[in-house]
C-alpha cells in the first residue's frame, strides 16, 4: 500500500448512483424539493416501523432536534443536567436555548453520564436531563427514568450513535421524553445531513413536529414559536437509497470491529465496555489508553503514515472557554484525554488494518 493514500477515522459510505439518481429523477419531475414531500414521508414511516415506535420527525441535522426538544421540554433560565463527555452539541445546544448546563461526571467503563450522581446535582432549577449514549453505548436509562420521575423532570436522550441499536430488547429509541438522531455524512445510517427527533408521547411529538416546521398548524395558523428544521426531499432520498444497504453496511463494520479485537495487542490500553442487554450497532471504535502521552505518540506515529483516528470526545466539555470556570470533572477529563478512535467504515481494507494494527502494536518503537 502506497505511503500517501489517506486513511480517515471514518468515510462516508454511499449508494449506487444510479439509483439515487433515480430518486432525483422523481424530485425533478415533481419539483417538490422541500416542505415534507413523498420521500420525508416515506422515510418517515419505514424508520417508524424499523424501530417501532409512533412518533418520528425527521429534521435537516442532528442538532436541531436537540435545541427543539430543550425549547419543547425545558423553562426559560432552568438548569440542565448533563455529561460533560459528549459532542459539543449537546452543551452548545443548552447554552443555545440561553439555559445552564449543569454537568455531571461519567462512568469509567461506559463512559455514559454516571447516574449515581445524578441526584446530587438536582436544585429547584432543574428541568430536564440531557444525557448522551456514547458512541451508541446506552445510559442507564431505567435509573435516569426513575430519577426523573421522582423529580419531575424531563429527558432528552442525544442518540446521535445509536441507529439501530436495541437495549434490553427494544430499541434505545424508546426511552426518555424525547430522543434525538444524527444522520450526519459520518454516520453509520446518514442522509448526508440530517437527524430526527422520537418521542413516545404524542403530545409531545406534536409540538416536535409543530417547532420543526415554524409553528405552522395549517397554512395560516401558528400555534407556537417554531424554527425550519424539516429535511428535503434531496435528503430524504437519499437516505431511502441508504437504507436498503444498512445491514450490508453494519455487518462489515462489525468484521472490521472483530479483527480489531483479534489482533489488537491490549497492552497499554482498553476498549468502551458495553452495557448489559446491549444490541450494538459497531459505530465507532474507540481505545482508551493508559496515559496521554502513550496516545500522542501513537497519533504522531500514524499521522507520520496517513492514519487519522480521532480524537473523540475531547476535549472534556466542562472545559470549554464558553463555559464557567469551576467545574470538575476528573473522570472526563481524564479520559478525554486518553481515548482516540480508530478508522472504521466500510472499504476499510484487511491491508489497511493490518498497517493500523501493527503500527498501533509496535508503538513503543521510537518515532
């Protein structure tokens, strides 16, 4: 394998042309580009009956959803509890709505926010908790339910990982006041941009559905304050001509996750334990090493060859310059500080593997 060909921590799987072009082909024929045509339809319902649930909006991005579900849910100038181990959208979106993040440390292993400390953090502005399922490892949502319950407060689950995975049975869809999905281009099911927001309570979906799309209840009636979040029908298609490959899609990955785990010498370093019950989707694969210094090294050696695992999640969100200065996070910190994911996607050769793995297995060579 040639020294400049680059190897990314992730590449856009994409279908056929032809037959997205086929999708085009119907939206110029129809010059019904937005506005919740045929295929948001269409999607919509296949998506329902994928995950079996009632209620799913499809949105432009992943993020919106977010922001909408904390302006559906939450009260002006409340507090939100969250992990500080996440993409920066979810506490962007807090900040966003002009609310207080109110963070919570995370579990070692899961890596998911760490519900028993969850309560300690609750005050009398508290209104909601918005707790990420990392890298489509779920939280623990039974836990997090009863809290919520005994305190009133709403969850929102940021599910941006977790296309098709399944907890206890069922999928991770399922749980909280509101979940939200990224189908952004480096997703394992994307619509190049794109999301979409679930909930199981129909008053709830309702205004989802309302705020996705201005407020508008008919052509002329507004019934609330609303934002333009709804996906094209460009969008929509192609995801309809995704989603006839996501089991082809998702078993490669899970081959490229097995030969990581075969050949990987853990010596120095360990993976995300998955939760209990968890179907999983093979999304991301992520290492945890023993200190910072030993996963510079590393990413300077690959990045000397055109490897580019990433950094994810890093830095800790409790240290971002946006926000106040005070909170500790010790878990997080630390291993935001020493986790790194490795190339996954689909055309990912056993020869790039084979360079990734030796190289990350003879680390401790000088550079």
């Amino acid at each position: 394998m040639g020294k400049n060909k680059i190897i990314n921590v992730t590449k856009s799987f994409l279908p056929p042309l032809e037959e997205y072009s086929g999708y085009l082909k119907k939206i110029w024929d129809s010059n019904h580009l937005t506005n919740r045509g045929s295929f948001v339809t269409q999607l919509e319902e296949k998506l329902k009956n994928k995950f079996k649930v009632n209620h799913l909006t499809l949105t432009t991005n992943g993020t919106l959803p977010i922001q909408i579900a904390l302006k559906v849910l939450t009260k002006e100038a409340s507090e939100i509890i969250t992990t500080p181990f996440s993409y920066i959208a979810t506490t962007s979106s807090i900040k966003w709505q002009k609310l207080t993040p109110v963070f919570v440390d995370i579990h070692p292993e899961y890596l998911t926010i760490d519900e028993t400390k969850i309560e300690a953090a609750i005050t009398s502005k508290t209104t909601a908790i918005l707790a990420t399922h990392v890298f489509g490892n779920p939280c623990n949502v039974l836990e997090i339910e009863r809290i919520s319950k005994k305190y009133n407060l709403k969850v929102i689950y940021d599910a941006a990982h977790c296309f098709d995975v399944n907890y206890k049975g069922k999928s991770i869809f399922n749980w909280g006041d509101v979940s939200t999905c990224s189908f952004h281009a480096t997703k394992i099911f994307h619509t190049g941009e794109g999301g979409c927001m679930i909930s199981k309570d129909e008053t709830i979906a309702k205004q989802l559905f309302l705020h996705h799309n201005f407020g508008h209840n008919g052509p002329y009636n507004f019934d609330s304050v609303g934002i333009n979040a709804k996906m094209s029908e460009l969008q929509a298609g192609l995801g309809l001509s995704m989603l006839k490959y996501f089991e082809e899609i998702k078993e490669k990955r899970k081959e490229i996750v097995g030969y990581y785990n075969k050949f990987l010498n853990f010596n120095g370093f360990r993976t995300q334990k998955l939760r209990p019950e968890t179907e999983w989707n093979y999304h991301y694969y992520p290492l945890i090493f023993d200190s910072e210094k030993e996963l510079l090294i590393l990413l300077e050696k690959l990045n000397q060859i055109n490897i580019y695992p990433r950094r994810y999640f890093y830095p800790s969100l409790n240290k971002v310059e946006y926000i106040d200065e005070g909170n500790i996070m010790p878990i997080s910190e630390d291993i935001s500080s020493r986790i790194v994911c490795l190339p996954l996607y689909v055309g990912l050769s056993i020869d790039e593997l084979n360079l990734i793995i030796l190289n990350i297995n003879n680390r401790t060579n000088k550079l």
